[in-house]
C-alpha cells in the first residue's frame, strides 16, 4: 500500500481499512510518502522496473484517468457492478471514478474544499457574525488581529492559498464563469474584470495572515484555530479531521461555515484507492477483496469520522453525521450542487501553475494583480 496519508487524522482514517484488511487475514505493508508528488514518483519508479505496488492511495480526477489510457491500473467492474456501486454513488463521484464505462477507482470518501473554520470563542467573544461576504470575513478579520489573535491560520503550503482564490472565483465569477476557468480553460475569461475584482480581495486577505509560516502545515493551522490561537482558516474538512484527532468538538470549540459565494455549492475532491496492473492471480484477488472493504457501511462511517469527510455512500443515515456532515450530505444528494475543486478539474501541469502564480501573488506585494492576471491568462492559455 503506497500513500500519502502521514497527518494524524489521516492516519487514523487510513487504520480503519488497514484493521479491516488484517481482519480478513491478509497482510499490509505500508509504504507512505510525504506528498502527492512523492507517491507519483514512487509508484513511477517501481512501475517501471517491475514491482507495482498492490494498492495505491490516489485521487479521483481528471488527470488519474492518464492511469487507465496507459494501462497502468485495472479496473473492478467485477466489484463495483455486484456491490451496486452505481446504485448509490453521487454522479459526480461515478464520472471521477470511471473510464470508458467500467469503474477503475475505489472512493474512499468526499471532501470539500470551500470551508471556513472559525474558533467559537473568538467569535463569540468579539461579538462577530457566521461569515457570509467577503466585506464581513476582512472586517471580522481586523478585529481578530486588533484583539491579539491571529486573524487567518495559514502553513506553508501554496496549494493552501489557491483554495482561498477558489472560493473568491467562484463567488466573484458565479458558476458559469468559473466553469469557463477551472474545467474550460478559457484564457480569455480570465482578462475579465472579475479577475482583478477577485486578486483585490485576496491581495487584502493576504495581509492577515502569519508572515513567518516555513514549516508549519496546513494540519498545524487547523489546530491554532480549534485551540483558539487564530480566529479562522480556510480549508477542506481534512482540517475536521484534525481538529476531531485533537478531541475538539464541532460547534463547542469551531464552526464550520461554507465560503462567502458558495453556500450552495460541494468543492468537491474524491479520494480513492487504484489497482496498478498485474499478472500474479493472488494479488489481482486481493485487490478486489480490498474494493469490496471500501464500500463496507462500517468501515465508511468510520474512515469518514477519522478523515473529517463525508462518506461516497449516499444511503447512510443522517443521523451517523456531525454538522458540518450533515451540509455535505444534502449538497451531494441533490442535483446540481456539487463542482470539481480547482486541482481536481485542471490538468496537472495547468493546475500547479494556477496555484504557483496565485501564491506568488500572495506572498509578494510587488506582483500587481495586472501581472498576476496576464500570468494566470497565460497558464490557462496552455492546454
């Protein structure tokens, strides 16, 4: 099993399947990595010379169904067609998860990736609103810093600020625009004047976060905020994940409140795990054995509490989830209200460049938002 789950809540959630997998009496060598990046690497290196690894952790995306074109991975139609995947599946996990008609991954859970986490106590106590514009989020913001707080919890990922920028897009934009963006690429829509509007607000964020940040991770400013170092984060419910690992409670100790824009909408990002190719009869059985352990009512409850997401399984209970749960339940239930998140929907090499150019963007105030949006046009221009 490769994988770049190594955060402790990420860990938790991975245990689920890995005591469930023991259970059954099968063996589990762990190999994780740091980062996406060095799984990709990882997994590259022992394709090629022979040994894939059984299982590998992965995302759901565009840019994954390279996998099966190649024939890298196989698919478990087999699994997926007797279990009934295709009967309580949202749509959007199914078009993720599929190629040319036979399912290839096995989604693990949804996360998404417009939320806002506020510490309860630093709201309560400066008397603030549940946010609900940007104008709101920059104001409360200013009072968070002039009580001695930390305004916006940040680490050091770039990654990290892109999903800042995606939020304000999509509520600068509206959905159609930010279709034309994220899944079209259109350069052209990118020179509009909501680009500038949305680089203002960002560039203004941008001045109430920690400057000193090297070395601190995304998990790190999870917890400042659920521990009331810092008023908010935004970030995907992996940073529920967090907060739960830390025994903090959602509406005691945080909130969880969907970005300015979005409310009606599901960033959604598929984890996943795929099957890399193989001849040895053994492994292939185990592979499928392992798919069918995904879907398990159980282990999804479980995994999906750890992990701070909600479970791929329409049909589970309500009452099984927190609060915040409960939102994301009804927005992948319904038609219409779930988007693929920016790194989902871009391909790879177009997404970390929109990331790279809005990070540099934030981190530097000598980029000026006409630079940044010739350089974003440009990036976009590349398909």
């Amino acid at each position: 099993m490769t994988h770049f789950w190594i955060s402790r809540s990420e860990s938790n959630a991975l245990d689920v399947y890995r005591s469930a997998w023991k259970n059954l009496g099968g063996k589990w060598i762990d190999t994780p990595t740091k980062d996406k990046q060095a799984e990709l690497k990882m997994v590259s290196d022992r394709i090629a010379n022979g040994y894939p690894p059984t299982v590998m952790q992965w995302h759901a995306n565009e840019g994954s169904k390279e996998l099966p074109t190649m024939g890298i991975i196989r698919d478990i139609e087999e699994v997926a067609t007797a279990d009934h995947w295709r009967d309580f599946l949202p749509q959007i996990v199914l078009n993720q998860i599929s190629y040319k008609g036979h399912i290839y991954f096995a989604p693990t859970n949804i996360h998404a990736e417009n939320w806002i986490w506020t510490n309860t106590k630093i709201f309560d106590k400066l008397k603030l609103p549940s946010p609900t514009s940007w104008d709101s989020i920059l104001d409360s913001a200013a009072k968070i810093k002039t009580a001695g707080y930390t305004p916006i919890a940040l680490g050091s990922g770039t990654w990290e600020i892109s999903l800042i920028f995606n939020d304000i897009v999509y509520s600068v934009y509206g959905p159609g625009g930010y279709a034309r963006l994220m899944a079209a690429g259109d350069p052209s829509f990118a020179m509009r004047p909501e680009m500038l509007k949305a680089l203002g607000i960002l560039r203004r964020l941008s001045t109430f976060v920690p400057t000193e940040r090297t070395g601190k991770s995304w998990a790190d400013a999870a917890l400042s905020v659920g521990r009331g170092k810092a008023g908010m984060q935004f970030m995907g419910d992996y940073a529920k994940g967090e907060l739960t690992a830390a025994g903090l409670v959602v509406d005691k100790d945080y909130r969880c409140t969907l970005a300015p824009g979005t409310e009606s909408v599901y960033f959604v990002v598929v984890d996943a795990f795929a099957f890399p190719s193989t001849n040895n009869d053994q492994d292939r059985q185990s592979q499928l054995r392992f798919a069918r352990q995904i879907m398990n009512v159980d282990n999804q409850l479980a995994f999906n509490r750890a992990k701070g997401s909600i479970p791929v399984r329409t049909d589970i209970q309500r009452q099984n989830l927190d609060a915040c749960g409960k939102i994301g339940l009804d927005l992948i239930s319904r038609p219409n209200t779930q988007v693929s998140a920016q790194s989902m929907i871009m391909p790879s090499q177009m997404s970390q460049g929109w990331i790279d150019i809005v990070a540099d963007f934030f981190n530097d105030p000598k980029v000026t938002p006409e630079s940044a949006q010739r350089q974003l046009a440009e990036v976009l221009s590349h398909k």
